[in-house]
C-alpha cells in the first residue's frame, strides 16, 4: 500500500504525459496505492471556498451528510424549507460545478478507462471529523472498505477523488493491508462469498420495503455486492481486526487532492474538517488490471460467478 505524489508539473493539460503512464496510474489505483496532489488539479474560486467552511451546521438548513447527485442534479442533505434557499441554491451550484470539474479532470487523467464508468454522488463534508458520535456502522473512524447499502455496484469498482478544502489544517486518514490480505486472514467462513439465489435476497427485500417492487433492477445486489456490504459490516464491527491490523497513517495536507478505491484500501478518518468528494463506480470492462479486482479475487475464492 503506497501513496504516489504527483506534483502538477509532471502534467500535460492536466494528463499523463505519455499513455504508458496513464495506463501505469490506473494500474497503480487498481492494485491499492493513493495517487495524491500536493496541490490540487481542480480550480476553487475564494468566495466559494470561503462560503463552503463559513456553513453553520447546527441551526442551519445544511445537515450533516451533504450529497449532489449528478445525474438529477439534485441536492441531499439540505432542508430548502428552512428558510434559507439562498443558501441552498448556492451550495448546489457549487456541488454542480466541483462535479463538473472533477469528471473533466479525471477524463483525461484516467484516459485509459475511456470514461466507461457510472457517474455517482459527490459529497460535502463540513463536519469535524474527531469524534463524531454516530452509530458502528456508519463511524468512518473505524478502519472499512466501502459498500453502499442502497446502491450496489454490480462488480463495478468503487473510486473516490477527494479535496481537502480546510484552509489549514491536514486530513487524517490511516489506511490497512490489501483487500486479499484482510479477506484471507479476518474473513471466517460465515461471511465467504455466497454464490447463488440467496444472493438477491437483500436486494428484493430492500426494494419492496421502499415499495418499489420488482421494477428497480440497480436496488438488486449481487452475491458480490452482498459480500462488500457484509465485509464493510464485519470490519466495523470486529475489535480484533481494528486492533490487530497494520495501520499506516496518512496526512492530506490543506488544498491537497487524492484519488483511491475504497472498495479495496481498507481507511478511516480520524480528523479533519471540510473535504468535498466525488465517486466514480468504474465498469469492470474499463480495468487495465482486472485480475487484482475484488471481483476476481473472490470468484477465485469461492471457485464461481459472483455476478
Ligand atoms: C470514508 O470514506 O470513510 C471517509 C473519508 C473521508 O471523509 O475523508
Ligand atoms: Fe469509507
């Protein structure tokens, strides 16, 4: 698990200099390591910047996960009722334009995946991240890979480019060992991947309760989608895993950008304050490395197809 730096001046219009390392980031992504910007690719205007950490959270009409969702061009997460549209309308501008950039930039840096991914929600973070008082499952201080409860990605790698837009101060992240390393040695055999009809089960079940029926195909998980959602769970919730594994410290300084899987690079936030994020599901069609994806790892696994 390696961090690489990439300083703006190894760019080319914003590239890879030569398509041999653009292939070679990817593949570096694609293995676990963190492709960091001591200076971020993105541009932020001073004002924006300065109204996105000037938000209130307690009493304003921004609550506490803030989500654009590019392809309704909605926002969630804000209550326009509050009295405080402006507010709301200028936030919302703001998440369309950094989802904008962050598409535009990573079209040309990740030239090789052709754009073959699914566009997902970005999110605001204006939250201090120490200390923060929530339940097992959603505490992001605990060491995880990701997976979305209602949104299964259907063997699609999940990756997150972030910013750290606090005017001083770092973003504390820790990051574990590979995602084959952690599944061989924490995984018992109750949460190996289950092949099989039992696999749809969750996503039916979640698709009715939200009375949508049959007609939602993307509620559906997989038997992939339903191990990452187990193995998130089960490495929040298991105390010899966060006590026993490797954890390597990392430090995204004020005005820096990082990209990485999380559905692979087992990470936690342990502080900081004010990061935007933006997440791309990439098709598995589109890996330069497809045979160190968690997919094919756990079809090795468990010796069958998994979507
Ligand atoms: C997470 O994805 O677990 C949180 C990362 C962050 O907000 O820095
Ligand atoms: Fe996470």
């Amino acid at each position: 698990m390696a961090l690489a730096t990439i300083p703006l001046e190894q760019l080319v219009d914003g590239r890879p200099a030569t398509a041999e390392q653009a292939r070679d980031w990817c593949a570096r992504l694609e293995s676990g390591d963190i492709l960091f910007f001591p200076e971020t690719p993105l541009r932020f205007t001073a004002d924006d910047l300065a109204f996105l950490r000037g938000q209130q959270q307690t009493g304003s009409s921004l609550h506490k996960n803030i989500a654009y969702k590019p392809k309704m061009d909605k926002l969630s997460g804000v209550d326009a009722k509050g009295g405080d549209g402006a507010t709301v309308e200028r936030l919302h501008g703001i998440m369309r334009g950094y989802s904008r950039q962050v598409v535009d930039f990573l079209s040309g840096f990740l030239a090789p995946y052709e754009r073959r991914w699914r566009l997902d929600y970005a999110s605001f973070r204006p939250l201090e991240e120490q200390n923060r008082d929530l339940p097992r499952r959603r505490r992001n201080d605990l060491l995880h890979t990701d997976a979305f409860p209602t949104r299964p990605t259907h063997g699609a790698r999940i990756l997150r480019f972030f910013d750290n837009i606090h005017p001083e101060r770092t973003r504390d992240w820790v990051v574990g060992d590979p995602f084959a390393q952690t599944v061989r040695r924490f995984a018992p055999g109750q949460i190996a991947p289950r092949p099989g009809n039992a696999a749809t089960r969750m996503g039916k079940g979640l698709a009715r309760a939200v009375g949508l029926g049959k007609a939602v195909p993307s509620l559906k998980r997989t038997a992939y989608d339903d191990f990452m959602m187990r193995f998130h769970n089960f490495l929040k919730e298991n105390d010899q895993y966060q006590s026993e594994t490797a954890r390597y410290p990392w430090q995204f300084p004020a005005g820096s950008s990082w990209m990485v899987y999380t559905d692979t690079v087992p990470h936690a936030v342990l502080a900081g304050q004010y990061a935007l994020e933006q997440t791309l599901l990439v098709e598995p069609e589109a890996l330069v490395k497809p045979e160190v994806s968690p997919l094919r790892i756990l079809e090795t696994m468990a010796g069958t197809r998994l979507v």
